[in-house]
C-alpha cells in the first residue's frame, strides 16, 4: 500500500504540471489523462486523487478489469458495485443523455474470453454485458502480439460478432458519418502498422508508451499515419501501463531525464499542424462525444436493474 500511494502521489505531483505546460488545442484546453482503474484493486485512498485530477479537468476515470473464471452473474455484481462506488463515493463517470456510462479496457487483453485457453476472462458473451451495463465504448484494441487481437484494425466499429461465442469483436461494422449504431458495443481501437529501421528487422507499431519503447517524433508520425477515422476525423489513442515506476519515469520525467508525455504532447501540436489538422485533446469520454457527434445520436447506458437508481448530473466535463 505504501507503494501504491507513492505512485499515485508522484502522479498527482507531476501531472498537473505537465498538462499546465502542454500546448494548448484548438480550443485552448489542457491535455485530459484517462485512467482506466482495475476494479480488483479498488481503494479508496488510491482512487481519491484521481478524482481531484479529474475535478481540475485534466483527468477522468473508467472502469479496467483482470478476472479469470467469472460468471455474468459475477460480472455484473462487479461492475454495478464498482460503478456504484465511483459514482456515489468519488462523484466519477460521465451522464450521457441524463445515464450513466463508462469507457472500459479489459485486463491482459481478454475481452470477451478472447484467449484460446480461456485464461484471464472466462466469459463468453461479455460484449453484449458491457453493452447492457452502460459501457460507451471498449478501448481494449490493439493486443499485438496476443492471440487475443481482433481481425479488425485502424478502425472505430461497432461489434457484430456471433452473441455466444468468444471474442465478438473478431467482426465488425466500420463507424461511418450518419450511420448511427450499427451493433453491440462500440470499439475505439488504437494505431497499428509496421515501423521500419534502418538495418533492423520492422517492429509493429501499437501504440504502447513504455520504458523500452517511448514516444519519439517517428512513433507520432506513424501515429497519424494510422489513426481510425471516421469521416474526415481522426481519432489518435495511446495507452501505457503508467503506475509501473519504470513506465512513469518516461512519462512523468526523472531529475536527469524529460517527461515523454511532455515531448509527445509538444511533437502531435507540431506535426498536427504542418500536417494542418486542427488538433483537440480528448478522455476517452470527450472521444465518445465526439465520433457521435459524426454518427448521429447514440444511447449508450445500463438496461439492467442492477445499474438503476445512480444519481445523474455528478460528473459531466
């Protein structure tokens, strides 16, 4: 525990000033840090911070699992009681048109029991419990080089995989201008493609932020290069496991070494305009909001009685 708030002190130390001295967007906002928090390690002392960084508007948090072995009756009894507690002890997740709704990411990439050897999910028909729930969209994808990967890339697509069988996001619907909701759940995938090196064999690109590979001004540019759009909009996500201490020293900066995310922050600002992309920084929430406001109007939000009964109008950025 001692650990644990140490890493998310550092966090709530350096983050704030690393989003303060980003470059502003096209419409002079600060850069917003999802947080996708596992529901296994709940605490309330760890959450609590996350919550004032999301309260500055520089921050929000979502709902992330690692389960193995789980039932839809457990599953649901999971989510409800951590949404329950995110919403009424924290004041977190977003209202959408008047209900509540999350953005989740599935733990070791096993959405939707998507591992041949059905380890680290076990539950088949998880798409369709998300849906019902109140989940917005699922962030999960890419995976490479897990098996779990879906056959859809570069892309923003709604699920239309076989309901009862695993992994239905293998197949897919693409988000299109006008085109409303076309399947089960929503995925906002991340960039995929192939980096070339000089002399060295091409590593794929995923979109992952980490010690041993961090942002660079190459890694942006692919970045753009592969981004899902939807229309003429282009949806850019990154991810990283940012509480590891190896991670955070090259998002967060050491006394010897600059913040990555600061670098990366002032290389999209950038290369979004010599490209001349109007660049707006986005949660995972404000990119929601905003493929809908291409699609048409969306209805994301719980049809269970489990997830009846939240308060609305807590937390709306």
């Amino acid at each position: 525990m001692e650990v644990a708030l140490q890493r998310v002190a550092r966090w709530q130390h350096l983050w704030p000033r690393i989003a303060d001295a980003a470059p502003r967007d096209a419409q002079g906002k600060r850069p917003r840090y999802s947080f996708f928090y596992p529901q296994e390690e709940y605490k309330a002392e760890l959450l609590q911070p996350l919550a004032e960084m999301t309260q500055q508007g520089i921050g929000d948090v979502e709902v992330h699992i690692h389960h193995r072995d789980e039932t839809p009756e457990s599953f649901i009894r999971k989510m409800s009681d951590f949404c329950r507690c995110l919403r009424n002890d924290h004041g977190l997740l977003n209202d959408h048109r008047g209900r509540m709704v999350f953005g989740f990411i599935h733990g070791n990439w096993a959405l939707d029991n998507s591992r041949p050897d059905g380890l680290d999910c076990g539950l088949t028909g998880e798409i369709e419990l998300l849906r019902d729930l109140g989940c917005y969209a699922d962030f999960t994808m890419p995976s490479i080089p897990s098996p779990t990967q879906g056959r859809i890339v570069n892309q923003v697509y709604w699920c239309t995989g076989t309901p009862g069988r695993p992994k239905a996001f293998d197949r897919g619907i693409e988000a299109s201008v006008g085109g409303g909701s076309r399947g089960d759940l929503l995925m906002i995938t991340g960039p995929v493609g192939l980096r070339f090196r000089k002399g060295r064999a091409p590593r794929v690109e995923m979109g992952e932020i980490a010690h041993n590979d961090p942002p660079t001004l190459e890694r942006v540019r692919l970045w753009l290069d592969h981004a899902p759009l939807v229309g003429d909009e282009m949806f850019l996500k990154v991810h990283t496991h940012g509480a590891r201490e190896d991670n955070a020293d090259v998002l967060l900066g050491t006394e010897t070494r600059a913040s990555g995310l600061a670098e990366m922050f002032r290389w999209l600002h950038e290369e979004t305009g010599r490209r001349g992309i109007e660049l707006r920084w986005a949660s995972a929430y404000d990119m929601f909001c905003a493929i809908e406001e291409l699609t048409g109007p969306l209805s994301p939000g719980s049809r269970l009685p489990e997830m009846a009964g939240f308060p609305s109008g807590v937390h709306q950025p």
